[in-house]
C-alpha cells in the first residue's frame, strides 16, 4: 500500500510540477526556444566564437502557457569571444560563458545551468570559405521546487504526507559538445551541424536513488544565407531534436530586407515564419541596427492544446549585440549571416 501511495504522490509531482525525475526510474527533457538561431551556442556548442567581430552579447527570454497553468518561463544569456590563430590568422579560437535558468509549474521547478565553452574553427579550402569547427561545453546546474506551493488530496483531511522527499534541491555536472561544417563566400552562407547535449546524462534525484537522469539530446541543424538581390537574403533553416522518447523538428525561413547599408550604418529587417512540427506555427520579426539586433516570436499552438489555450501561445524576445575589440583582427573571412 506504501508503494501505491508513493508511485500515486510521484504523479502528482509530474503533473503539477513538470518535473519528470522523481521516485521512478524516469527521464527529463530540456526546455527549447523558438527562435533557435538567435542563440547559438544552445544550438551546437560548435558555434561558439564563428562571427565577424570579437565578441557577442546575446540573452533570450521565454514564456509559455499562462493561459493553462503558471507560466512556464525561460531565460538564457551568453557571451563568446572570437580569438584568430593560425600563421594567417584565418583560423578561430572560440571562448564562451553560458547561463540557462528555466521555472515552472505550481511548484515553481527551477533548472540553472552555468557552463563554459571552448571551441576551434579550422580554415581549408580555397578562397578561405570552407570552415570545420569542433566545441565543447562543461558546467554545473542546480535544481529546485517549493513543495510548500504543492496541494496533496491529505491537506483536505487528516492524512499526513510521509512519502514526499525531504531533498528540494539538487547539483550535477553537465558536458555537450559539437561539430559543424561552415561554407561562405560573398554572396551565400550555408552551415550543417551536430551535437550533443547532456553528454554524461546526469542524474537527478530527490530521494537519495540514482534512477533519474536527463536523457542525452541529439541535435541535428542546417541554414542557408542567400543572396536574391543586393538588398534582400533568404535565410531558410531546420533543426531536428531527439531527446528520450521525444523528438522536435522546426523549419521555417527569413527574409532579410536591408535598409540601408554603408561604412556607418547597417539597418535590416527580418520577416520569418516557422513550424514545429506538431505543435505551434511561429512568426518571427527581427531587427539590425548595426551591432544591436532585436527579435520577436510568438507561438501560435495549432496542434494538441490549441483549443485548450484558445491558440494564445509562447511570447519570446531575444537581443544580440556585437562588438569589435581595436587591435584585433581576423584575416579574410566573409561575413558569417547566422
């Protein structure tokens, strides 16, 4: 009878609080964002430090389904620097912080994760277009809840609960890594990549087990950057996710239209429109003002919950900012579009 009660209080705490590691043997998957190139490094560690300039300010930040239950909301800032090796100077050296903070359900589930990343960019090929990177990421998270926000069916009587775990938080260490392969030249920009998340596949538990972990993720994406006119691009890309038993693909693409464009200003919006295959419709609107970059999403639930949340969805804003340090240059490299 002890055994039912504690597997009935292990489904209370998935369905209130989302947290799918518990007394079970059970396995978790990630939060994701919609506007899955506006971060690289989430995307394959592989890209940390491949752009034009030195160095990269980038946050996003997420909220999803306030319409259903307590908001689910996400947060992520980055920063990498771009370092050129090599005798000509035409070779990457990548060096980045991560940090990713998710909450969620009654139970306010928090995840923070702080990591470093390192990767290398290597230039073969002629005409300096071809570029093979590697990168690897290795860090600490932290989870939580607060159990006092959690309503059991003994609060209404005189029952006691004796089964719900002592430990409201946790530690491990996490690993991800990459490759991707870059090609560029002056009027097109075309990547492919893999990578690795939760390498180590850490586990997590509150009741002294080591039954729970994160399942590994496996991610595979690709973009094209196009030029169709002097004053426009077509920024198409698709990125397939497989953790555990669940699995997301999202594709969809951008127009770039340039505004103005000159030795001072650099000015461009972005039209896109984006699915995640059975589950949101997301349209995208993006913003260049030089080193300064904003981006709006909102997903449109158009499968499963649709009804249930009224299509109301996932509001999402990212800003990157990109900077140059004097004295520090790379050699001929073409202007990297994502």
């Amino acid at each position: 009878m002890k055994e039912m009660k504690t597997y009935i209080i292990a489904f209370k705490f998935v369905c209130l609080t989302g947290i799918m590691s518990l007394p079970l043997k059970g396995y978790s998957q990630d939060s994701h964002f919609s506007q899955i190139y506006e971060i690289p490094i989430l995307l394959n560690p592989a890209r940390t430090g491949f752009f034009k300039d030195n160095y990269r300010l980038a946050g996003i930040y997420r909220s999803q389904w306030k319409e259903i239950t307590q908001p689910f909301k996400t947060i992520s800032g980055t920063i990498d620097l771009n370092i050129p090796a090599g005798k000509n100077r035409t070779n990457f050296v990548g060096i980045g912080l991560m940090n990713f903070a998710d909450k969620a359900g009654d139970a306010d589930y928090t995840s923070n994760y702080l990591e470093a990343v390192f990767s290398f960019h290597k230039n073969f090929g002629d005409n300096f277009s071809h570029y093979l990177g590697m990168g690897m990421m290795t860090g600490f998270a932290t989870t939580s809840f607060d159990i006092t926000k959690l309503t059991f069916d003994e609060d209404f009587g005189t029952g006691i609960n004796s089964d719900i775990p002592d430990i409201t938080s946790t530690n491990f260490f996490d690993m991800s890594a990459g490759i991707e392969y870059n090609f560029l030249n002056e009027k097109m920009h075309f990547n492919a990549g893999f990578s690795v998340f939760h390498l180590n596949e850490p586990g997590i538990s509150y009741f002294g087990n080591d039954a729970s972990r994160i399942n590994r993720k496996w991610v595979i994406s690709t973009g094209l950057a196009k030029s169709i006119s002097p004053m426009a691009e077509l920024l198409p890309r698709a990125a397939f996710f497989i953790q555990g038993p669940s699995s997301e693909f999202e594709f969809g693409t951008d127009v770039k239209i340039v505004l103005s464009k000159n030795s001072n200003t650099n000015y461009a919006i972005f039209l896109g429109a984006y699915l995640r295959l059975g589950d949101a419709f997301i349209p995208k609107f993006k913003i260049d003002m030089g080193d300064l970059s904003f981006g709006l999403s909102y997903d449109i639930p158009v499968y499963g919950l649709s009804e249930i949340s009224r299509l109301a969805g996932g509001p999402e804003l990212s800003i990157a900012f990109l900077g140059t340090v004097k004295g520090i240059s790379a050699g001929r490299v073409y202007n990297p579009r994502f």
